[in-house]
C-alpha cells in the first residue's frame, strides 16, 4: 500500500491537531509536517514534498492567495482550502480556486455531525486528489476573456435548453465554457456543488468577468433564453412546464448523489417532461459519479450530450463514469466543449 503525504498549513494548532486526527484515521494518509504560516509551509514543502497540503485561507504574515499564486507554478500540489461559510469566506474561496486551489471544504460549526462531516468530506477529497491533473490545473490561472457580441440572430439556435454539471475543477471550467456564450444562447442551467453563499457570488463574478446574464437561480423563475441560472447551494434546481412556459422549482428534498445540488436532479427533471430532445448536456470535472446516469437517461431520450476528456480535468470522476456507462455522445478537451454546445444548439 502506497501511503501519501500531507502537510497542514494553520495559524492555531488545536485546529492543525484535529486535521492530523482526521488524516490519519485513514492508513493511506500520513501526516508529514504541519506549519503555522506561509513561509514555514514553503519550508516544509522542500523538506517533505508532499503529496497534498491543506491550507487555512486566512494565514499570518502572507494572504492564502497570494501564497498559493506563489506556490503553485513552481510546486504544482493539490491544494485543500479550509473555508468559512460567511460571505467574505465564500469570496476569498473562489479567489483561491481562480488561483489554483484543489478544492475546498467549509469549516466545521463545531457540532458532533458537522465534525464528522467535515472529516468524511476531507477524506473523499484527499482520495480524488490521487487523480490530479497538475497540467489542467495550473491552466486554470489563464484569464478568461468576455463573451463575445454576437451577432446571429436568436433563431440561429434551434434547442431550447443548455444543462451543465460539475463539481471538483469546475468553477474555473465553467469560466472556460461560458465564455463561448452570447446573449442569443438557449437557457443554460448549470449544477455546481457548492455550499449556500458561494453559488450567488459565484453567479455574480461570472456576470462581471463574461459580460452575460448569469444569476443565481430563483424559485418559480421564468426560464429565459439568454439566461445562465447557476444552481443555489443547498437547494436542487429542476425545471417545471406550466402552459407552454418553464420554470425553475427549488426544492429541499433529501441530498442525491450525496449532493444538494444534485445534477442527476436537474438532468432527471428534464428528461421527465419529455424535453430531451430541445437540450444540450454536458458533464465537466469532477469527484465522484454525479450527474452520468441523469445524462444516460437524457441521450437515450434525444438529447445531444457532451463530456469532459481526462487530459483536461482536474479530476476525471463524473466524466468517466458518464463516459463508461455511454452517456456521452462527444468527449472532449475543455476549450472545445463552449464551441461544440453552440454548434449542438444550433441542430
């Protein structure tokens, strides 16, 4: 058995000591070194080499972002944010998963279950890190540029829906794929696993940086093209027909998948109303199987479908399994895939 190395970067050590605890609960991980700052870490790191680093985002001396734009074009390791839930925690996390950043996990309230929640969700993410993909990752640093003004009519695109799903490596793959978009573009409804807080920042910062109409979606919102509608955090988004207009309907129904938002949800929702065939799906990085059979059941009911290759994901989980299992249609690199949504939409 091959046991990997971690090292723990947080400025209090009771916090450092209860990571060490979880970590090594599991016999494949090892504890190598921890640090209660940037610059020890980076003297640990050239000390140990390990194999993943967990990282508090807010850390004395020199701001997490800023350590991890340092670190990582010179030691490109998975990196694990702990984070808090608050809005300003939510924002400084996707700063960190636009400069690098693995994945993150929200810190703790303290309860008996939402320790060992924290501790099963820290394993499953130290595990998906053995499929890192160093080269994709540092990709995601690139900048993305603003969607471009199109100038096709509205009736260039004959589908009437976009549906997206993604988790681990997903935020910045979003970024990517959007960016081929244009105010004409069928409505696009997207799941990304994300806590509460992060979805509405998220949805706010692709806005500004794409220049299209992205929000955070809303209960019994009339579904519209031109429209990106990101999954709230902690809530599953399906689509609902009343006359002969959609709506989005937010429920608290029990996690799927071990998620909520589910992107089996969304994608079953679609196939449900017979509407198959007026979407486009895809599949995009990452960690476990999430979304693969609600896009079997879309293609087998006419929808065209597209996944996310290997070489381009951060990690190759939910593409994989939807690949294996026959759900995807074309497969992919990321750069690809916006340009490939458009053509389908157009079919």
């Amino acid at each position: 058995m091959t046991v990997r190395k971690v090292l723990i970067v947080d400025d209090q050590k009771s916090v450092r000591s209860m990571i060490r605890k979880w970590i090594e609960s599991d016999p494949e991980w090892k504890v190598v070194a921890e640090a209660s700052n940037p610059f020890e870490a980076r003297d640990r790191i050239l000390e140990t080499n390990p194999d993943v680093m967990t990282l508090d985002v807010h850390m004395p001396g020199m701001d997490g972002i800023e350590f991890l734009k340092k670190l990582l074009p010179q030691y490109p390791l998975p990196v694990i944010m702990f984070s808090s839930l608050t809005t300003e925690g939510a924002g400084t996390t996707l700063e960190a998963l636009e400069a690098g950043a693995f994945d993150f996990l929200s810190k703790p309230s303290g309860t008996p279950e939402s320790l060992e929640e924290t501790k099963t969700d820290l394993l499953e993410k130290l595990k998906s890190t053995v499929g890192f993909n160093a080269e994709s990752n540092l990709l995601r640093n690139t900048s993305i540029p603003k969607a471009k003004i199109q100038q096709e009519p509205a009736s260039t695109y004959k589908k009437k829906f976009i549906l997206i799903g993604s988790s681990t490596g997903g935020t910045n793959a979003l970024r990517t794929v959007l960016s081929s978009f244009n105010e004409h573009m069928p409505a696009t409804l997207v799941v990304q696993h994300m806590p509460e807080n992060f979805t509405y920042l998220f949805a706010k910062r692709l806005k500004s940086e794409l220049g299209l109409e992205v929000r955070e979606a809303q209960n019994n919102e009339n579904i519209q093209a031109g429209t990106i509608l990101i999954a709230p955090g902690d809530f599953h988004l399906t689509i609902q027909k009343n006359g002969k207009d959609y709506f989005t309907k937010l429920t608290k129904t029990e996690k799927y998948n071990g998620h909520r938002p589910s992107v089996d949800v969304l994608f079953e929702s679609v196939e449900a109303l017979k509407i198959s065939d007026q979407s486009v799906g895809a599949i995009l990085t990452g960690m476990g199987g999430d979304g693969a059979k609600g896009l079997l059941k879309l293609k087998n009911s006419g929808c065209l479908t597209i996944g996310q290759n290997k070489e381009t994901c951060v990690v190759y989980g939910m593409p994989r399994v939807a690949f294996e299992i026959g759900a995807v249609g074309h497969q992919l690199p990321l750069d690809q895939i916006g340009e490939k949504i458009k053509a389908l939409a157009q079919l």
